[in-house]
C-alpha cells in the first residue's frame, strides 16, 4: 500500500485499473462490467455508513471503470439511491463461480480478488485522506464474507489478506462502540452492555396515517389503503373475540410508472398493519431481481430464503418485479418465483409481498405462473402525476430545505411541469423527475448566489426564474 493517500479522481483510476488488470490476467475481462458494479456498491456504503457522500466521493465513483467500460456518470441523488437499494452488501455471483472453480483446479483467483478488493477500498476510504477505524471495520465486513465462501468451497490459503485495520490512521472508535449502551456493575464501573441495540420508537398508527394523508396525489390509493386498513382492524377484532373469519391474502401488486410513490406507500402499509397487530415487527425489505437471483444453480433459492427470512413480520417490496420471469425457461428468476410462492404459503401471517412494476409488463408476469395470480388480490394503479401535483412535490421539498420561490418563479416552474405532464413519454418519471429539476435548480442557484459579493440570508433562499433555466432548456 502506498504511503500517501491523498489522490486526484484521475489518478486513483489509474490505481484502479492496474488492480484490475492485474487480476484479469488471472481471472477474465469478461468480469469487468459485473466487478465494477459491486466495487461500485462497496463504494457508496462505505461513504454512506462512514459519514456520508460528498462531491469527491461523487468524483471518485465516477472513476470506477475498467479498461474498455463505459464511464459512468453519477449525480448525487444516483448515489444517494444506490445507497439506499444496496443496504445488504452481498458477495456477486461471479465471485462464487470463481471461489468454486478455485476449489476444484487448486488455483487462488478468488483469494487474490479479496486482497485487490481490499486494496481498492482502502484508497476509496482515504478519500479525505485518513482511514477511520469505523471505515477498515467496514472493509473488513466485506473481505470476511468474501473469505467465508473461499474457506466453504475449499480454496486454499496460500496468499496473505491485507488487514484493513492496519491502515487506520484515525484512532476514533467505531460508531457501534461509541453507541454502545453503558451499564452499571456492582462496584460502580462502566461496560458495554451485551444485549440488543436499542430500537427507535416506532411512529404511531395515528402519525402513520398522517403520514398517508400528507401524501401528494394518489387519493384512490389512499382511499383504498384506508378500507384495507380497516377491514384487517376487523379481522384482528373478530379473532380476538373468537368470531370466524374468511381466508383473505394480504400480498399486493403495485402498477404504475417510476416515481409513483409506490416504495413509500408499502413502507407506510407495513408500519400500518405492525401498529394494528397483523404483522409482528413491520420492517420493509426492497429488493429487485439483482436481490434474488444468484448466477448459478441452486443458490437463487438460499439467496432468495435469506431476503425472505429478513421481511418476516413485515413487508418483502419486489420493484420489477417482472424481470424475474423475463428471461426464459431455463432462467433463476423462475426459482426465485417458487421460492417466494411456497414462503407466502407458510408464512401467510406474518409477511406480506408487494410486487411493482409497469402495468403492461406486470400482467404478463402475474400470468406467467398459475399460483402467482391466485395469491394476489389486490391491485393498486399509481397514475402519473400531472402538472399541479408535481409542481406541489416541487413545492414541498423547496420548503423543506429553506429555498422559496418568488412569484416569476413559481409561474415559471408550474409552466415547466405542466409541459413536463403534458409530453411524458415512456422515459417519464414522476417524483424522479421533480427531484432531479430540484438538484439542478440548487446548482444553477448556488452558481449565481457564490458571484455576489455580500449574500443575504434572502439571497441564499431565494429562487428566480433564471434558476429554472437549464430545466426549462431540457424539457424543450
């Protein structure tokens, strides 16, 4: 590892590119798309969980890229909701492929992977030019997962790992040793205490159903939710009362474009049934077929019970949900199916399964399986959102980050999102779009305030017209 840490965008592509390289030549190019995505994703949790993402941290990710890939292009809000997708860093299907043919030739491609994954991450987590203690513990998370499947699959040990606690350069405890509970022993000292962390309060039904109301748009959905809502309090009082119910599903399809809300509603639908006492714990688990499906036989069904195992008592959100039976006869998305069938069975009360996707796409996947249509019932159609109810989300996040519109402004920006409703097109998205005007309008904003001399506080809040400019450029 090299002393100094401090390195430009660029030159860390380099760094990057010989590491890779250097494991090509033992391993294969044709890895290259699939390894650059999970050194991505390593990326944005460490930055994330370790402080969060800054814009060099922006102008790290785009650097990584193998020889002869495309460079990506990342805006801080793509980080952002990479971040929030990729809580659960798994080991790539490759990575298991390579580890067990490691097994059987007695070669250590996979093992030499972990130490150039190690030496990658490292370099990403000295971005501000120190290794915090919180950052090697993470590194370390992801080498020893990496490490397990080698040890399982018989690959030998003959290359050293790098130590990614070695390299720490800043002494600050990890943020589990800092939050620690403390107790009290009989002779007055302080320790950690063994048992769980503590969980944060959970909001209650009634903030839950404000939560709900507050929402834009959607009044059919809400509607709907709140029938649901009561239908299940029912139930729940019939039981109680030792009084007979029907079988009813509690699994959903979600139709509609991106950006709908549909994420945010299934979070609300789980804390919502957890608060009435049809669900225990009411976490929601968001996954996508990346989520479910390994890259080899017999590991899409122990990938897909692990996620399965973390939504029990809560909600399991499929989003494209479709593409798992997009790819033929042959494909894992199909195990994956079945898999998910045979829990919804077993576990009918205590975990609810949301499948999303366009309408079109979605029918055909409801239908591509006889037991998949007889075990939900309950459609949900997110429409569009038109121009006044984007121009309120536009609002609202304005509002919540201090920036207020003067009245050009706001005539201009409700122009921009009725021409936005009224020319979508397929690659409309919604809630996605208002947030990337957003983003853009605080850049174009800033730009114009950093030329004043003096900036007042109203300066600093205030949006013009000419703000809204380059949005206005890109909608036309």
């Amino acid at each position: 590892m090299p002393t100094t840490w401090n390195r430009s965008p660029e030159e860390f592509h380099k760094i990057y590119t010989v590491n890779t390289d250097a494991f090509y030549r033992i391993g294969s190019r044709a890895l290259a798309k699939e390894l650059d995505e999970y050194v991505t994703q390593c990326a944005l949790s460490l930055w994330s969980r370790c402080g969060g993402i800054t814009e060099r941290h922006v102008d790290m990710a785009n650097q990584i890229y193998s020889k002869n890939q495309p460079q990506p292009h990342w805006l801080l809000w793509n980080l952002t909701h990479a971040v929030c997708e990729q809580d659960i860093i798994l080991p790539p299907p490759f990575f298991w492929n390579l580890a067990e043919s490691d097994g059987k030739k007695g070669t250590q491609t996979s093992r030499t992977f972990i130490r150039m994954l190690t030496n990658i991450l490292l370099y990403l987590a000295a971005t501000d030019d120190e290794v915090s203690y919180a950052e090697a513990e993470f590194i370390t998370e992801c080498t020893d997962k990496l490490g397990a499947i080698c040890d399982a699959t018989g690959v030998r040990k003959g290359i050293a790992g790098l130590n990614a606690l070695d390299f720490v350069t800043n002494s600050d405890p990890s943020f589990k040793e800092k939050h620690a509970p403390q107790v009290q022993t009989s002779g007055g000292e302080e320790k950690a205490a063994e048992s769980e962390e503590k969980e944060e309060p959970k909001p209650s039904f009634e903030e839950l159903m404000e939560q709900l109301n507050s929402l834009v748009g959607l009044e059919d959905v809400k509607k709907d939710i709140k029938n649901l809502v009561n239908l299940m309090k029912v139930r729940k009082l019939r039981q109680e009362n030792e009084l007979p119910v029907p079988p009813m599903s509690l699994h959903m399809v979600f139709l509609g474009n991106p950006g709908t809300g549909k994420t945010t509603v299934a979070r609300l639908i789980s804390g919502l049934y957890a608060s009435i006492g049809v669900l225990s714990k009411g976490q929601l688990v968001e996954v996508d077929r990346s989520g479910l499906v390994a890259g080899y036989v017999g590991q899409t069904a122990l990938k897909t019970q692990d996620v399965i195992k973390s939504a029990l008592g809560g909600v399991l959100f499929i989003d494209e949900a479709y593409s798992l039976s997009s790819g033929g006869e042959n494909d894992f998305g199909r195990e994956a199916i079945e898999t998910i069938l045979k829990a919804m069975e077993d576990n009918r009360d205590d975990l609810v399964v949301i499948v999303a996707g366009y309408t079109g796409p979605m029918e055909k996947f409801l239908s591509s399986n006889p037991g998949l249509q007889s075990r939900f019932n309950k459609y949900f159609n997110f429409p569009d959102y038109k121009g006044e109810e984007l121009m309120e989300i536009f609002r609202i996040r304005c509002k919540k980050n201090s920036y207020e519109l003067t009245e050009e402004a706001e005539k201009a920006a409700m122009e921009l999102f009725d021409s936005l409703y009224e020319n979508r097109d397929d690659n409309f998205g919604n809630g996605r779009d208002v947030r990337n005007i957003f983003e853009d309008m605080i850049v174009r904003q800033s730009n114009r305030v950093a030329a004043m001399e003096s900036p007042s506080k109203e300066d600093l809040m205030a949006v013009l017209p000419e703000d809204l400019k380059e949005a206005e450029e890109k909608e036309e």
